[in-house]
C-alpha cells in the first residue's frame, strides 16, 4: 500500500478493491488532498458482509468482558494518539482544533464507557406465575450490522456505533461518508491494533448509493445504524424495512436557543456563539434559531452582532481562530443558497454571510419572521435566525413550530420556567442555561419528530439498537405446568 493511498479493510486485511477507480479525501481549508481511497462497488461490499457473517459466531461467543478489554485497549491507543486525530479531524473536515480534539476525546470517553457495558449487558429477573419456575431476559447480539455515518463528527459518531454494536457481539461493515474517509481508516487502524478478531470490523468506503445500498438491501445485514440527512434517512428506512431489518436513525435538527427577559444575555450570548457557529453550524444540534424575549431583544441584538463582528475566521489548526471552512464546496454551495433564500424571503441579513474565499463563509445572522424556510428548514451550516418572541408561551410556541426535534435551550433566572420548558420543549434534549450543543456521552442522545425515529444512542440507551432481548422461563418443577389455564385442581405449592 502506497503512503496515503488506502485500501478495504475486510476480513482484517487491507483488500484491494475489484474497482480501481479512487476518490480523493481533502483539507477543505487548504485544498490539500490528503488521501485517497477506492470506490468500493456492490462486490466489495457483499465480500465485506460475508466475512463480517463469518466471523459473527465467534466473535459473539467471546466473553463481553473480554470484548470489552480490546475496546478499553482502543481507547487508550486513541488517549496516546489524540493529537494526532485531533488534528486529523480539523484537516478532513475543517472544524477548529479544540473541536477536533473534542471529536476525539468524546469517542474515548464513549469506548471507555461502552466498555464497562461488557460487564453488565443487564437482563431483567422476574417472579414466575407458576411455583418452582423462573423467569428472566437476557440481551444477544442481533448479527451482522451496517453502521453508515457522516462527516460532521468522523470520530465520535463512528465510535458510537461501533462502540455499542461490537460490545453487544455483533460484526459490523462500516461504510464512511465521502468526505472523512482517512479519520475511519485511522479508527479501524487502532481498532485491528487494539486486537480485534479479522472480519469483526469492516471499512469499505465508497459511496452512499452503491456501498451504503448495498448494505441497507443485503438481507445478510440485519440492522442498520445511521446518521446523516432526513432524504437518506428516509430511503434507507423505507428499503430496510421490507426486509423488516432493525433500523436506527439519527437525523437533522432545527435547534431553538430561547434568551427570557430575565436571563443573564451575556452567558446567553456566549452560549448562542458557540451553539450557532461550532464547527461552523454542522452540528446535527446547531442553534439555528434564537427566540428572543422582546423585552430585551435590542440589548441582544446589539451584543450579539458586536460579538460576532470580532469572530476569527481562517485556518483552523490555529488555536486563535474561531471558525474554520465548511466541509466541502456542495456545503459552501448550499448554505449560501440559503442564505439568498433568507434575503429573498424578506429576511434582514444583519451580519456576515459573505463568501470569503474557497469553503469560508462569514457567520450569518438574520432578523427573521417565524415561518420563512430560513428558520424551518436545516441549513447545516453558520447561519442563524433571530426571531422575536411577546412572552414565553409565544417562543415555546415557534420553538416547537418545526419537523425537527433533536435539541433544545432556554435562557432563565426562573426556576418555575426552567421545569415548565423541560415539559413544553418539544425535542430530545433540553438544555437550562447552557446552548443546543455538548452532550456528555453516557446519557441518551436523540430526538423526536423528522430527527429520527424513536431511538436513542450513547447512554444506557446506547446497546438498545444493537441487541434482542431474549426471554428465558426454566421450570423445574418436574410436571407440566401451563401458565394462564386453569385446571382441575389448581396448582400445587410445594
Ligand atoms: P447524508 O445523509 O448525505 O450522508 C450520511 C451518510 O449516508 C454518508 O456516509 C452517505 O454517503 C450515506 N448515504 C447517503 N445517502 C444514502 C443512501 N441513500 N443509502 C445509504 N447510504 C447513504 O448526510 P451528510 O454526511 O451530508 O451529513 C449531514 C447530515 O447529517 C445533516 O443533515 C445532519 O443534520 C445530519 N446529522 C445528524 C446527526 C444526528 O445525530 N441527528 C449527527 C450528525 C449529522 P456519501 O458520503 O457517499 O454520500
């Protein structure tokens, strides 16, 4: 294998692909190509599938501890070499470095704490009916699963999937988006280091329409773990579902911040810099819309944007920067699509919005009327809409007012509002205080509506995608004894 150019990884072997076509990975800061890998094809997939069915029996047979101690091993590889993938991400996809170090620390957190799941992986025990019976769950691998994931977080997402599928005994092909193939590739890398078993974890890389449908329609994957858009959510759902696999999704968002009359605006303006313009708003929990309490919307407004103004853009492997590109040229293109959607529509443009050079856009911030598509429709990307609320019951109102609801904020002193808006907020998280973003990984992550479809990874949750639970009854009363039916005599104690 020549340096940077990668292959397949199946069966725990770098594998050429039957395709020799290749596509380039980049630094959409700087244009660098980075990488490049094959187009894998329908073959080179269903290969990747049989090995991961091959291996399924043994892998699922290791004890879970011992499952867990390889991704303990994988996590510590990935402590000594979080520089290193750090940096990586902020090369691959542009997001600033404390942020690429921050993709990376929260796989390592979320591998050590999946790990531990080895040694729990809980079933239920529950009295019996009948007398000398005994009734409990217990939570088997469901087989070979398909993990598909984005760009936006190359490490962590992954590590998500991965993490839970491999602890609850499943195999797994792995199919990365197009944009962050080398993070996968060095993931995989510290996985085969940490000691995995050959064809336990699969990479094939290439794309949606051909590795990512194979997966979806090959009857030999059982479950699909994905997190992308709604448009490819939808399709996989539809085509998983008549061969009635197990399908998980993780979709888009609309995330309102809502800023009360009493809340202290500059921790909320603080909060609303870093939730709309991280990773330059490609965050699945981006705050994409600022409900603003009239009564202080100008003292907002004024803040907000002298804030902004001062924002570094520019390359993002520098520690003083603030925002770094968009991911690739279709983001670019999309989001500045949005943003003369946005002035069309009658929106003010207050700040920012223009294109700087290649993949950099100003951070945007309109004054918006609720309804426009600027402030339903996900732009994923580093635009925000500013929109004016009479009084709580109104901004709960336009907060919920979307197909989206994955995250959600409100800025208060009011301990009485605080509790009414966990109830009112219509989404999977709410956060007090605090912006849309920074989920600490052992609690669930999902959320309701278009954003997916019921699910929910990391936490406790997190082994529910990737495990069935079975139910056991033992009866050792030596007679035959039938749960529900009466007969003569009754049942007999001993
Ligand atoms: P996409 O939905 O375009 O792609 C996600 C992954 O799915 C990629 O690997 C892609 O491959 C693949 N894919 C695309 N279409 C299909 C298909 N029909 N069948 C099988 N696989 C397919 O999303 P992006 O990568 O562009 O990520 C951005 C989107 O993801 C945003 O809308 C964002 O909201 C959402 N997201 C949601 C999160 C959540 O947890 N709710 C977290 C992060 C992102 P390829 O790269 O080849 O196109």
């Amino acid at each position: 294998m020549k340096i940077n150019e990668y292959q397949l990884y199946i069966n725990g072997k770098w594998t050429e692909s039957n395709n020799k076509e290749r596509f380039a990975t980049k630094n959409p800061a700087t244009g660098e190509i980075l990488a490049t890998f094959p187009k894998g094809t329908k073959e080179d997939t269903k290969k990747a599938i049989e090995v991961a069915e091959e291996a399924f029996p043994k892998w699922k047979r290791m004890p879970a501890p011992k499952r867990g101690e390889i991704l303990l091993r994988a996590a510590s590889i990935m402590r000594d070499k979080k520089d290193e993938l750090g940096q990586l991400v902020t090369k691959e996809m542009g997001k600033v470095i404390t942020e690429g170090e921050g993709d990376v620390q929260e796989a390592i957190d979320f591998i050590e704490y999946i790990a531990g799941e080895g040694r729990r992986l809980l079933g239920e025990t529950t009295p019996s009916e009948l007398p000398n019976k005994f009734c409990m769950t217990i939570r088997q691998p469901i087989g070979t699963v398909g993990c598909i994931t984005p760009w936006n977080f190359p490490i962590a997402i992954p590590c998500w999937k991965i993490g839970a599928a491999l602890i609850s005994g499943n195999t797994i092909v792995f199919k990365p988006a197009k944009l962050t193939p080398l993070c996968a590739a060095k993931l995989v890398e510290i996985f085969e280091e940490a000691g995995l078993l050959p064809g336990v974890l699969n990479l094939v890389t290439g794309s949606g329409s051909i590795v990512g449908q194979e997966i979806v329609e090959n009857p030999r994957v059982k479950a699909i773990s994905f997190t992308g858009g709604v448009p490819a959510g939808v399709d996989i759902y539809s085509k998983a579902s008549k061969l009635l696999k197990s399908v998980h999704l993780e979709l888009g968002g609309k995330n309102p911040q809502i800023i009360m009359n009493d809340a202290n605006l500059d921790l909320a303006i603080e909060g609303v810099l870093f939730g709309a313009f991280g990773s330059a708003g490609q965050r699945c929990t981006a705050t994409s819309r600022l409900i603003i309490h009239k009564e202080v919307y100008d003292a907002v407004l004024t803040k907000l944007l002298d804030k902004t103004k001062s924002m570094k853009i520019g390359n993002p492997l520098d520690r003083q920067i603030d925002m770094g590109p968009v991911a690739d040229e279709n983001q670019e293109k999309k989001i500045l699509k949005y943003i003369e959607i946005g002035k069309n529509e009658g929106a003010k443009l207050l700040i920012g919005g223009k294109k700087l050079r290649d993949n950099f856009i100003e951070p945007a911030i309109f004054a918006a009327k609720h309804g426009m598509r600027i402030t339903k429709e996900e732009i994923f990307g580093p635009v925000l809409s500013i929109i004016k609320a009479n009084d709580y019951e109104e901004a709960i109102k336009i907060a919920n007012d979307v197909e989206y609801g994955l995250s959600s904020s409100i800025y208060t002193q009011d301990i009485n509002l605080a509790f009414r808006a966990i109830e009112d907020l219509e989404a999977g998280i709410t956060y007090i205080n605090a912006p849309t973003i920074g989920a600490e990984i052992h609690l669930p992550f999902g959320g309701l509506k278009n954003t997916g479809n019921g699910g929910r990874e990391a936490g406790t949750t997190a082994i529910e995608e990737f495990t069935e639970i079975k139910t056991v009854f033992i009866d050792y009363s030596g007679v035959l004894q039938k749960a529900q039916i009466k007969e003569e005599g009754g049942v007999i104690i001993n």
